[in-house]
C-alpha cells in the first residue's frame, strides 16, 4: 500500500467529494433526489419507497462524509510537512541551536495562524505530520484513502512514540498491513472506533514491546501521583496515577459497594453512587490499618501498599505463572499487566482469580456447556474473557458491568451455550428488548455481531488473543519432531 502521488490522490478525493454530495442531494431532499436512487453500501432497504430512500442516504452520506474527512486530514498533513520542509529550505541551513529553536518556532507561528489554532495545536500537527510522513508510510496512505480516520492516525503516532523504526513497523503493518494474520477474527482499524483501535494497538504494543514491560513499569510506577484541577459550578477533578491492579481493585471495589446500594427507594445513579463512596471512603480515613508502637501503620513502616481484595479477573499465560517468561497477564477492564503483578494478585488473594482452560495453539480459551436456562458463575467469567466488554460495535463499556444474555431466547429454543450467550452493557441489553435491533450469531471465540433496523450488518470488536511464549528451557526437553 504506497502512498498515492498528487495528482492521483487528488482525482480519489474528487470522486469520493462527487459521491458524497450525491448523497447530501438524495437525503436532504436536494436537485435529482427522486432520480434514480441507490444506497451507496448496497445494505440499506429502500426499494421503491422514497422516504426510505432518502433515509438510507443520509447514512451513506455520514459514512460518506468520514472518507472526505479522511482525505482532508491526509491532504493537511502532507501540506504541513511540506511547508516545514519548504520554510526550512528557504531559510537556508542553522548556525547555533538558538536559531533553530527560532525557525522551528517561525514554523509553528506560521502554521498557528493559517489554521486559526493555538501554537501548541500547530505544534503537535507538525510533529504528527512529520510522523506521518517519514515513519508510518501505511498509516499516511489508509488516511489518504478513507480507510482510516484522523482520530485513528493519531492514535497510531501515539502508540509508537518510543518504539525504533522496526517496532514502529511492525505495529503499523499488525493493523494495516496487506497480510493482516487472523484477519476473519477481528474488525479492520477503520471499522474501529478510535478508543478501541487505541486499547487493541496499546495491548499488541504491550506485548511485543522490545523492552520488557518489568522494566517499563518499574520506571513508571516512579510516577505515581494524585491530581487535582478546579473546575467550574463549584466543582473538581480529582484523579489519581497508580499501578494498574491498584486502581483496577479500587474501581472494581467501589463498583461492587454502589451495586448494594441500589434499590426501588436510592435515586443516585451509578456514576454518582460511585463518586460519593470515594469521596466517603477518602474523607472519613476509615483504612483500618494496624499501627505499630509509635503510631506508625504498619503498612507504612514496611513500605508496602496491600493488594486489593476487590473482584479482579486476571488472565496469566502459564509459564509466566510460573515465573519462566516475563510475557504480559491480562488484568481485566484494563489490559496487558507485568506478570509479577499477576502473579502477585495470585499469591495475595485476589478472590475472583479464576483458572480457565485454553486453547494451547492460540491461547484463547475453550467453551463450557450447560444444558440449564440458569447460567452458572463460570460461564459468566467465560463471557467476560471472551468478550473483554459490551460487544455492541464502538461500546467501551467493561465486562464487570455487563449482563449475561441468551441471543436466541431460550423459550424460542435457545441453549446456555458459550456460542449462544453475549453479555451486552445495560444499555444495549435494553436497545436488544426495546428496538428491531439484534445480535447476530457467536462462537466459542467470537462475539455476537449486531444487524440494525435499517438492515446494515456492524461486526463486534474480537479479542486479539496470541499464541503463549515457550520458554527455551522447555522446548529443549520437548521431543525433537514436535511441533507446536
């Protein structure tokens, strides 16, 4: 995939503009919106009623109106790039660090006020186009084309900052390379919305990172901190940076107490249910801790932080169980953790660690039956490792708050199987039962799709499982002619 010259990139862009405003004209009700009618995606059902019609024309014109944004995002960057290089020509080569820090700021300056934005908005453009242009070559040519969005690109020169040209590569060509592997098991990049497509690049970035996750977090739990930043109305942010099974015990903790809040007689909603038990919690100092003689408790005399004993699921690769690899566990609703912090919700008594058969050729794991319409604990664990959260496309909401469902019901003959159960957010559970909505079929390591009113298919996001590393000290005692 190269990144297509001027002029050809220009014509693309032309015809996707032409094809845009045809459906503007057809959905807005515009010159020759009655004339022969066809959706642009070939999924609508319009026919001959014109109302239809003109409504599936809306759609593929907001599906429309993404490409040329696209195209535009892609044409921004080129033109940036190229006047950074241009200006720096023109002001011919540097004597002193000063007067490059100068020309760079001329630059910024310059673009700031052709784009009416802030210097630092120009700022991070130049550095994304420079990026873009000089590193990600994929990247910058999925953006000219339409198929991804600038919100994805971004992600994409966020995710390989500190990764050398060959990690760089090898992430941009995991996503949008011309042979993707597993292709069939997971949506495209484009077809993902950003936060997602962030959270699967982070999680591969994670995993294949050439320097070890260990080592990484260990320089950065060095920054931990609280945060704290006014706001308007008489209200504040308050947020703190802390290790992933800290902060993910903390969550899940204070999600389980808000849980047992609720009831016919409690107004508050989750999120401010959430909001005042921390601030209880924080305020009232009610830790509980043990103090020693002189007043000091004792987890701040050894230097130690407890584990949470709050419901976390970790996924953790066996040898890494072990302590024969360092490759990453996965902490529920967060992702990729160092296996010593998995091993070590293990051995201090995370009480929802579950063991889950998997599959040793791929690493996902394996279905469990039941033949009762009750769903039992476990398969519900299943669901959420399957599934990692809300399966509706673009949802980001986490498994811990979602709800077991039979696709098919089980009064209409459905089975309390792994391939017939989803576990949608409240919210999408409800668009399931209250609108012509509908999940589609699942299997044992696929999610539910979904297919809309208007008869448009939209696959669910796939979990990116990846084979579990051997570690050389096994495979040698391995028997020579087998193959994993």
């Amino acid at each position: 995939m190269g990144i297509p010259g001027v002029e050809e990139a220009v014509e693309a862009f032309e015809a996707a503009a032409a094809e845009f405003a045809a459906c503007m004209r057809r959905g807005l009700g515009g010159r020759g919106s009655q004339t022969g009618f066809q959706t642009g995606s070939g999924t609508g059902s319009g026919g001959d009623d014109p109302l239809r019609g003109q409504a599936d024309a809306c759609l593929d014109g907001l599906a429309g109106s993404v490409r040329v944004d696209a195209m535009v995002a892609a044409f921004r960057v080129r033109l940036a790039a190229a006047y950074a290089g241009k200006a720096a020509a023109l002001d011919g080569p540097v004597r002193s660090p000063g007067e490059h820090t100068a020309q760079e700021m001329g630059v910024v300056s310059e673009v700031a006020c052709a784009l009416t934005v802030s210097e630092r908005s120009a700022s991070a453009l130049l550095a994304q186009a420079h990026e873009l242009t000089t590193a990600l070559p994929l990247t910058l040519a999925a953006l000219q084309s339409g198929d991804l969005s600038w919100q994805h690109a971004k992600v994409m020169v966020d995710e390989t900052t500190g990764l050398d040209a060959a990690g760089a590569a090898a992430l941009e060509a995991r996503f949008l390379g011309p042979d993707v592997p597993d292709r069939a098991r997971e949506c495209p990049a484009g077809e993902l919305v950003p936060s997602r497509f962030r959270a699967k690049a982070r999680t591969w970035r994670e995993r294949h990172h050439p320097v070890s996750i260990e080592k990484r977090h260990a320089r950065s739990v060095l920054d931990r901190r609280l945060e704290y930043v006014p706001d308007r109305d008489g209200m504040a942010w308050l947020s703190a940076y802390l290790p992933a099974d800290r902060a993910a015990g903390i969550w899940n903790g204070i999600t389980a107490t808000a849980r047992t809040l609720q009831g016919p007689a409690e107004t508050r909603t989750m999120t401010q249910l959430r909001a005042d038990i921390a601030a209880q919690l924080l305020l009232s100092g009610a830790a509980g801790d043990e103090t020693t003689a002189d007043g000091v408790s004792a987890d701040e005399s050894t230097g130690r932080v407890p584990i949470p004993a709050a419901q976390v699921l970790v996924t953790v690769p066996v040898f890494a169980l072990m302590g024969l690899t360092d490759e990453p566990a996965t902490l529920d609703g967060y992702g990729p953790i160092p296996a010593s912090m998995a091993r070590s919700l293990v051995a201090d008594g995370a009480g929802s660690f579950h063991r889950v058969l998997t599959d040793p050729r791929n690493g996902a794991p394996l279905e469990i039956g039941r033949n009762s319409y009750r769903i039992p604990a476990a398969m519900r664990q299943w669901l959420r490792m399957r599934d990692g959260k809300c399966p509706f496309p673009g949802c980001n909401n986490q498994s811990l708050d979602n709800e077991a469902d039979h696709l098919l019901a089980w009064a209409d003959g459905g089975t309390t199987g792994i391939s017939n159960l989803g576990q949608p957010c409240p919210k999408h559970h409800r668009l399931k039962h209250t609108t012509a909505w509908t999940p589609t079929a699942a299997s044992i390591d696929k999610p539910p799709g979904w297919t809309s009113p208007t008869g448009r298919h939209y696959q669910s996001e796939h979990q990116d499982w990846e084979p579990p590393h051997w570690p050389a000290q096994v495979q040698s005692e391995l028997v020579p002619d087998q193959h994993l």
